[in-house]
C-alpha cells in the first residue's frame, strides 16, 4: 500500500516537474478559455436576449472553468501516449506497483495541471462583473478538482487503447469538441431538441458544469435556466464516473498482449 | 535452486513463433549470455521473463515465483536495461534514479545515500543535475544500468546493452558489467548479438529463429568447433615441419608462408614447438576459435549484422523531430 502511495506521488510530481519546466504550454493552453470568454461570450452577449438574468458572459462562465478542465485534463492523457512511444511505459509498468496506482497517479497529475489554469481563470471574475465571495472559491476549487479527475480518467481511459500520437490526436478532438458543446457551457442544456438532450445527459461534463453553477451564482440557486440537475446528482455522476473509468482503464493496463 | 527456470516457452505472434520452446537455467550470481541474430527472439523472452507479455505456452520462473501468476513477486526482484532507452529525458539523471527509488519502494532515507553512490559508481556523479537528453549513447546506457540495480534486484536483465555505442564505450559498459555479480551480489541475464561480448559470460545459450540451438559455458562452446591454430613463421618452414614431424609427431601444414599447426591447449603447446625448433623460430601467432565460429558452424551461418545500431538511431531522432513538432 505504502509503495503505492510512493508510486502516486512519484508520478505526480515527475508530471509537475516537467509542467513546471514547460512554460509555454501553459500560455498557450490558457488562450483557448480567454478566447471563448472574450471573443464568443463578449460578440454573443449582444445577440443573446438578456431574460436568464444575468449578461451571457457572467453565464458561460462556469462553462468556460468547464472547458479549461476539459481540454487539459483530457490532452493531459497524451504523456501517457509519450510514455509508451518514448518507452518510460515500460518503467511503470515492470515495477512492482499496482496498475491502479500508476492510472490514479496520472489522473491526479492532470487534476492538478488543468486545477491550476482552471484558478487561473477563475481569477479573472471581477474582469466580467461577476461578484464571488471569499468562501465561494475553495468550493469551486474543490469542485473543478473532481471534474478534472474525472475527465483525466477519462483520457487515461481512451489513452489505453492507442499506442500512438496520431489516431490518438484525431479520437480526442473528435471526442472533445462535442463533449463540450453538449454540456450546457454554453447554452442551457433544456433548451435542446430532446436527441440532442440525451446526449448531454451522458456527458459527465455536463454535471462538472452544472455543479460549478451552482457554486458560481449561489444566489440564484432556483433560477430555472441555470440549473438541470440537482447539486446532489451532479457530484454523484462525477464520483461514479471517476471511479468506473479508474477502473476500467486500471484493467487495461494489466491485461497482457 | 537456479534463479530462473524457463520451461518449454512459447510465444506466437499471429503466425510467427517468436520463441519456439524454449527451456534454460541460470544460477545464481552467474552472467548468463542469450546470444543470436535479430529476430531470433531475444527481447520476446525478456517480455515474458520481466511480466510484460504472457507467453502463449510453457512455463517461466524466477527465485520460483510463476512469471504470470506471480507478476508483483517477479517484479520486486528483477532490474531490466530494455532495448530501446526508457529513461525520461526531460529529467535529470538524479530524478530519474529518484523516481525509480520511489516506484521501488527504496526506503526514503536511502535514497540520496543510494542514488549518489549509483551515479558515482557509472562515473556521472558530476552530471547528476543534466538533464537526460544532454547525454551521449554510452551515458544513457550506464545510467539505466545503475538504475536497473538501485533497488537491489535479484536479476538484471540487459536487452543488447552495448547497440549502437562506440567500442570505447562498449569497452567499458562490459567492464562495468562484468563485475555486477560480485559487487552487486545480482545474476546477471544478457542479450546481445555481438559475439566477442558473450565471452564474459558463465553460460551461453544461443538462439536462432525461436529455438536455443545449443547452451554451455564459453569454453564449451568453442571446443565444439576443434581446438586452437598456431601460426609460425620460421627462417625455412620446410625443414621446420620436417623437424616437428620428427620430433614432437606434428603434422604442420604450410600456407600462405606460415605453418599452421592445429593444437587443442594452443597456448600450452608453443614453448615446447619453440625449443624444438630452437632458434629457426621468427614469430608466433595463436588463433582460438571464436563464438561466431560456434554459431557460423551450428547455422551455417554469419550472426553479423552491424546495420540495426544506426536503424535505432534514426528511429530515435525521427521520434524526438516529431514530438518536437506535434506537440505545439
Ligand atoms: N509485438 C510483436 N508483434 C508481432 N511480432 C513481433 C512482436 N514482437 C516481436 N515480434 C517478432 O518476433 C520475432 C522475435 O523478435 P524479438 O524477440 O524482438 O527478437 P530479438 O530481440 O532477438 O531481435 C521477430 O520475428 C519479430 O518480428
Ligand atoms: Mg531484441
């Protein structure tokens, strides 16, 4: 058990190490989020009727903490495409540590990254004229951790069954950009057509935002087009779906060829 | 009990017989040679022996623990140097080593202690905080040794430790690996197609397209293909075969202006040639016989191929090109 934890904190901070020694992904991974809340939510505020109560940019904006989230929790998954393609795989692999350990290890290490630009973010609140409290943000910091573990597993998860960068590239952005445009990040999730509402319904990243609203604008907590579902129900998706992609992406790595 | 204990193992891929039942023993404390050509399947048995691959029948073991069943036993006692480098170049060497203390279970007050005396003994202690990808070939190659025996393994697997370095750097990863059993107190399991390299092992098994094709200790070996040749040049090498005729029964053949002169303890025959010769002798010149003998008599032929030390190379600055440009 001890060298497991020992494991998990290895791979955790090999991860950091060389996040920290990479500084310009981390640049050039914040432009997309910047871009999406000043340029998509800034033009649509004008085109979108203001009834949901507040300006549409204050709105996307649990959206957006969503898809900083996304995007590097999921693309974090690619070290394990480069650990296999590089061969550093195989260290973990012949070790004598659980396969759990090394698939938690890296989850966590995606947490961690997409955690700190999803603050980074955050930070930007008073920018477009949203007010949030003091004892607000650990919630929502605490909140943008689990979904991005849970979306970190999901990458490890898809990154199992790839050996290389290319067709691992071409499934992710296949995977992410619907993810997140049937998330309810950028428009409530029951005003879609019902086939399209099902498909959000099966999207844990629709909860992760959802939740996020709920700790973003407290206040509002009866406002009927910010909320879907119910706070209780959006962390349970997360805290299955977190553990059955650990799981199954766990298996994976054991299984032999 | 021997360390490891493989017994007739076999691995298909599709429809090739990568390794064809195969069964071997190591003892302990020994360094044991897999010699052959590429593709005879060398790293196919290593993935299996070190729980990457489940074989497709047969059985593997190592200090009796079951290779498949028992995988976490297996891999607390073994250190593997794979073929292809599997150190992380972004890091430093020391994290690196530290990385693999921690994956290893090395308790943590050790670590420092560990780590330094490992790069000191590779000769890279005053490299220690360069990142990996500063390092030359050979660099690499001692790194991952010394952290293939950081956590005190039983058995070290070496994959062609020496492919693709220069003989200078060869020279010396073999030193360096000739002494592990030794200091290290670790059976020492190697692959490598350079035959000259496998002379520094206890046992030989050869193998070639999925099957050992013989197994014994060097010496061994090499008596299978007769015994030693004595070159001599002499000031009349007529009169010279006519007198060892004479006087030592030793029928020397003349070739090329030299006598040649099979023996089978060559270098215990030479003094007594010479002082029955006595002063007719101008040089001597003793030829053994090599394992690329062995193995060119047991497959008809050569094991040679020097091309897949550079095919590697490429390979590995093809990837680093094209992580350099895929990931932006
Ligand atoms: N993953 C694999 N899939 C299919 N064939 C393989 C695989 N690995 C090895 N082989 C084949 O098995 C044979 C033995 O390969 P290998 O064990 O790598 O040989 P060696 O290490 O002695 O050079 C070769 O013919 C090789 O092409
Ligand atoms: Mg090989």
């Amino acid at each position: 058990m001890s060298t497991d934890l020992n494991a998990i904190y290895v791979i955790v901070a090999r991860e950091l190490i060389k996040f920290v020694r990479e500084k310009g992904k981390l640049v050039s991974t914040l432009a997309r989020p910047l871009i999406w809340l000043f340029l998509v939510g800034g033009g649509m505020s004008r085109v979108v009727s203001p009834d949901m109560g507040m300006p549409y940019m204050q709105f996307i904006f649990p959206g957006i903490l969503g898809m900083t989230i996304l995007f590097s929790s999921i693309f974090s998954s690619i070290s394990i495409i480069w650990d296999k393609e590089f061969g550093f795989m195989k260290e973990m692999l012949v070790a004598p540590v659980s396969r759990f350990s090394i698939v938690v290890g890296k989850a966590l290490s995606g947490t961690l990254v997409s955690t700190i630009q999803a603050v980074i973010i955050l930070l930007l609140f008073p920018v477009i004229g949203l007010k949030i409290d003091a004892v607000q943000i650990p919630l929502i910091v605490f909140m943008c951790m689990g979904l991005a573990f849970c979306l970190a597993s999901l990458g490890i998860l898809i990154a199992t069954f790839y050996e290389n960068f290319e067709s691992f590239s071409v499934i992710m952005n296949f995977i992410v950009m619907p993810m997140f445009f049937l998330s309810g990040a950028m428009y409530p999730v029951k005003t879609l057509p019902p086939a399209l509402g099902l498909l959000t319904m099966l999207n844990p990243l629709t909860y992760g935002i959802d939740a996020l609203k709920y700790m973003v604008f407290p206040a509002k907590g009866g406002l009927s087009l910010t909320h879907d579902f119910s706070l209780a129900v959006d962390i349970a998706v997360i805290a299955v779906c977190s553990t059955v992609f650990v799981l199954i992406a766990g298996i994976m790595f054991e299984r032999k060829k | 009990m021997p360390i490891i204990k493989v017994e007739n193992l076999t691995k298909h891929f599709g429809p090739v017989a990568a390794v064809d039942g195969i069964a071997f023993e190591v003892e302990k404390n020994s360094i044991f040679g897999f010699l052959g050509p590429n593709g005879a399947g060398k790293t196919t048995t290593i993935n299996i022996l070190c729980t990457l691959l489940s074989p497709t029948s047969g059985k593997a073991a190592i200090d009796g623990h079951d290779c498949m069943t028992r995988s976490s036993e297996v891999r607390k006692k073994i250190g593997i140097v794979f073929q292809d480098t599997t150190l992380d170049k972004e890091l430093t060497a020391y994290e690196n080593l530290s990385f693999h203390a921690y994956l290893y279970g090395v308790p943590k007050d050790l670590h420092k202690k560990k780590i330094d005396a490992a790069l000191d003994f590779i000769g890279l202690y005053d490299r220690k905080d360069d990142q990996v990808k500063k390092f030359s070939g050979g660099m690499k190659r001692r790194l991952e040794v010394a952290r293939g025996i950081i956590h005190e393994p039983a058995v070290l697997f070496l994959d062609e430790p020496t492919l693709g370095l220069d003989p200078q750097s060869r020279a010396n990863l073999w030193e360096f690996i000739s002494k592990l059993p030794e200091k290290s107190g670790v059976t020492v399991f190697m692959t490598t197609h350079y035959m000259e390299e496998a002379e520094i092992c206890n046992r030989i098994a050869i193998i070639d397209k999925g099957r050992i094709i013989v197994n014994g200790t060097p010496e061994e070996l090499k008596k299978m293909v007769g015994g030693d040749v004595i070159y001599l040049k002499t000031t009349n090498n007529k009169l010279a075969a006519e007198e060892l005729k004479k006087t030592m029964g030793i029928g020397a053949e003349e070739k090329n202006g030299e006598l040649f002169i099979q023996a089978v303890r060559g270098d215990a025959c030479i003094p007594k040639l010479i002082s029955s010769l006595a002063d007719m002798v101008l040089s001597v010149r003793l030829q053994r016989p090599t394992l690329n003998d062995v193995f060119l008599k047991l497959t008809g032929k050569a094991i040679r191929d020097e091309a897949q030390g550079s095919g590697d190379e490429l390979k590995d600055s093809i990837r680093s090109y094209r992580k350099k440009f895929d990931k932006k």
